[in-house]
C-alpha cells in the first residue's frame, strides 16, 4: 500500500498524475483519507451486528462473518485493519494518524453494536480484545499455504470466540479485565493491544 507510486494510484482510479494534486498534498493524506473512507464503508455491517437481539446472536453474526473463507480469500475488499496495521506501523505523520482515527472511531461503533455490558470502558476493552483475535487469526489463516489447516484456523477459532465472548453475564462488573486485574489505559486503549500496530 505504502509503496504505491502516485502514478499508479491515479492510473487505477481512471486519473492523470496531474490530478493527484488538485485533491491531496501528497500520498500521505491520500492514504489517510483513503483509511478514513474505509472504515466508514464497514458500517452497515455494524448495523447488521447491531440488530441481533442477544449477545451471543451479535457475537456470531461478526465471528462469523469475519472468519470465514471468503473474508480470507477476499483480500482487495475486506478488513482494512488486516490488510493495512503492519504498513502503518512503519509510517509517521498523516496517514497513521488518518488510520489511528478511523480505526478508533470503528472500535467505538462496533464497542455500540456489541454492547458486551453497560460499562463503556469495559465494553470497549472486550471489543479491542476480539477484534484483536479475529484480526491475528485471519492473518495466520491467510499466511499458511495448506488451505485445510487454513481452514482448520478459521473453524477452531469462530468455535472458541464464540464461546469466549458470546455469553451473556449476569454481572456486568465481572469483566475480563478486572478479572484478570489488566488496568483499562486513559484514552488509549492501543497501550493496551500494542500488537495492533506493531
């Protein structure tokens, strides 16, 4: 993504390279707002989430919407979060920051339409948390050339996320985090999942 020259850019978008300029500084800005533009296209499958009645319905319907081989196979439209981390993670300036907000604003959407429990900072950690695992999980499933043990990654891990996160709690003070005694991050959660970006 990164390395994509503005020659390039514009030529798959239909564009002269002159162009490029009447609308962005430069590639970074490009790149930022192209992230932006990404992750506002993902919500209407947020309202899909949204719309099951239980937990464990909405759970589902992502795990298994995310997991699936065609998310795998289908790199050029699925989870920008997947495809794009590992560049951003060697960029400055713009772009990250372009991502960084989009991405923050996501986690919050998807945070609304989980509603794992009526804590937001406890609901937003159990959101980063699976979105995290969803997230490793697809890149290893795309990263093995044996497409049954790629699958065999898929099924095994839809399993036991939605056995993990799909189940309602009678006590929404009995979070994960607490549990485990994880301190929640002011206004940062990525201090908490650093692999995201690393």
């Amino acid at each position: 993504m990164a390395e994509a020259g503005i020659d390039e850019v514009m030529r798959r978008a239909g564009l002269t390279h002159g162009g490029f300029y009447a609308h962005f500084r430069g590639k970074e800005e490009l790149l930022a707002e192209s992230c932006l533009a990404a992750f506002e296209e993902a919500v209407g499958n947020l309202d899909r989430i949204a719309s099951q009645r239980s937990l464990p319905g909405r759970v589902r319907v992502l795990v298994d919407s995310y997991l699936a081989p065609r998310h795998r196979d289908n790199r050029a439209s699925g989870c920008l979060v997947a495809a794009v981390a590992t560049d951003m993670a060697r960029l400055d300036g713009t772009a990250r920051r372009g991502f960084s907000s989009g991405f923050s604003r996501h986690v919050d959407r998807l945070a609304a339409a989980l509603r794992f429990t009526a804590d937001p900072e406890q609901n937003r950690f159990r959101t980063v948390e699976l979105l995290s695992a969803m997230v490793g999980a697809l890149l290893i499933a795309r990263a093995m050339e044996d497409r049954a043990a790629s699958d065999a990654v898929l099924v095994a891990l839809r399993e036991r996320l939605r056995r993990s996160f799909g189940v309602e709690s009678s006590d929404a003070n009995s979070s994960e985090p607490a549990r485990r005694g994880v301190p929640l991050p002011d206004n940062d959660f990525l201090l908490a999942h650093s692999l995201f970006l690393a």
